[in-house]
C-alpha cells in the first residue's frame, strides 16, 4: 500500500517536472528565436514590408528557428513575379529573406492587361500593374494567349531575338518603354519620345545599343542625351562603323 502510494506520488513528481522542462524549453524556444530584426535582397516587385508580410504570418511568423525550416527549400505559393523565398538565420533574433523572382524578358498587353513572358515565351504572370525594367513587347502575331502556355507566335526565334536585346539594354544601363517589331522582323526601340530604329543587323546589334547611353569613361554623352527633349527617330538600320547617324525629328 505504501509502496504502491509512493511510486503514484514519484510518478506525479516526474510529470509535473517533465512539465516544467517542456514549459522551458518553450519559454526559451518563443523568447530566444523572436525576430526583432530582418533584413530583405533581391526584392524588386515587393518592399521590405510587403515580403515581410508575405513570410511571417501565423501563429510562429515571428520565430526565426521555424521561419529557417519552413522556408528551407524556398516553397511560396500564389506570389505574382517569385519563384521563391528562403530564410537564413544570421542571429537568433535575426534573419535575413532572399526573394527570388521570375526573370522576365517582356510583356504584351491583352485583354487589357499586363501579361509577362519568360525568356522561353511562356506567359508567368498577368498584372494591371505595369513593372519597371520589363518593356512591352508590340509588333507581334497571335490570336491568344494563356497563362503557364508559351505565347502562340508564328516565329518562335523571335524570343531570343527580344532576349538578347534585353540582355544589351541591362548591360548598358538601358531602360526601354517598348520594343516594337515590324512587320519585316526589324526592331524599334521606344525611350519616352525618342525611337530608336535598329534594323536586322544582329551581329552588330551592341555596336548600334553601346552608342546610346552615356559612357563616363570615353567622356561621351550618347545619343539619348544629345536627343533629350527631341521628337523623332534615331536611324540606326544600317551599322556606321564611324557612329554617325541620321535623327529624323516628328513635330510635337
């Protein structure tokens, strides 16, 4: 009866202790790993604020510890122009949130909305929202167009085509409104009233685009420049080894 008493009496004793261990770890779990300081790169559609919002959320969206493991392999779902999120503890009450977001060659406008394209010419994300850096994409054939599917043109190769000029313009600093393709496969590069008329010339496409911005190093202004405040056409068809061509000026 005593010893039967006894071992209910320890065996309370070893409850309410275990208890107590848990209820501190949990204290020292909640309290150590609260984040009190974030720190957040490669946003470029979304503040510090808004990515904030997106990752911590829920009951645990302040605990750095859970925050660590359960963006681990980067998983977001339903977050217009991310691939995905990772969070890296750099203190216990510190981390640091690296967006990752799709990389976008244009966008078309239909039905009157934003639609992006990859560098493959699939449609990634629509947006009444117009993004900064991507320029839309004009001149081009197709009937319709459905997001996640490749959008429908006659030539494919015209991707590559607007990649590489996309490529050029970040290379040089180059921020263009439009990219125009007429109907003979040219391209037109529009840069608030300026167009700039590159012709087919591919090989000597960055020949034609280096000239256009301003180069510090060879104390050179570049035609955007010397254009600024004009209306006109820049005609760049034909490759001038010596950089001289003719601007055509519209009137206002």
């Amino acid at each position: 009866m005593y010893r039967s008493k006894r071992r209910w009496i320890f065996r309370i004793l070893f409850v309410l202790f275990a208890c107590a261990v848990l209820l501190g770890l949990c204290n020292y779990f909640l309290s150590t790993y609260t984040v009190r300081q974030v720190y957040v790169e490669g946003n470029f559609h979304y503040t510090q604020e808004e990515v904030e919002k997106i990752i911590m959320k829920g009951p645990l969206g302040n605990n750095s510890l859970y925050l660590s493991l359960k963006y681990k392999k980067g998983s977001v779902k339903n977050v217009p122009f991310v691939d995905e999120m990772t969070v890296e503890i750099l203190a216990p009450d510190t981390i640091k949130i690296t967006v990752y977001e799709k990389a976008l060659a244009g966008y078309i406008r239909f039905m009157d909305t934003n639609m992006y394209f990859d560098k493959d010419g699939y449609l990634v994300e629509n947006s009444s929202i117009r993004t900064y850096g991507v320029p839309q994409i004009t001149g081009l054939s197709f009937d319709h167009a459905v997001l996640g599917e490749p959008l429908p043109v006659e030539d494919e190769g015209i991707f590559e085509e607007i990649l590489s000029i996309t490529n050029l313009l970040n290379k040089y600093g180059l921020v263009a409104d439009k990219i125009h393709f007429q109907k003979d496969g040219s391209a037109v590069l529009y840069f608030g009233e300026i167009k700039v008329a590159l012709g087919h010339e591919k090989s000597k496409m960055e020949d034609k685009i280096m000239l256009l911005p301003e180069q510090e190093q060879s104390n050179r202004k570049g035609f955007l420049k010397e254009l600024e405040g004009k209306r006109g056409t820049l005609q760049m068809e034909t490759y001038d080894e010596r950089g001289k061509y003719i601007f055509k000026p519209e009137n206002f």
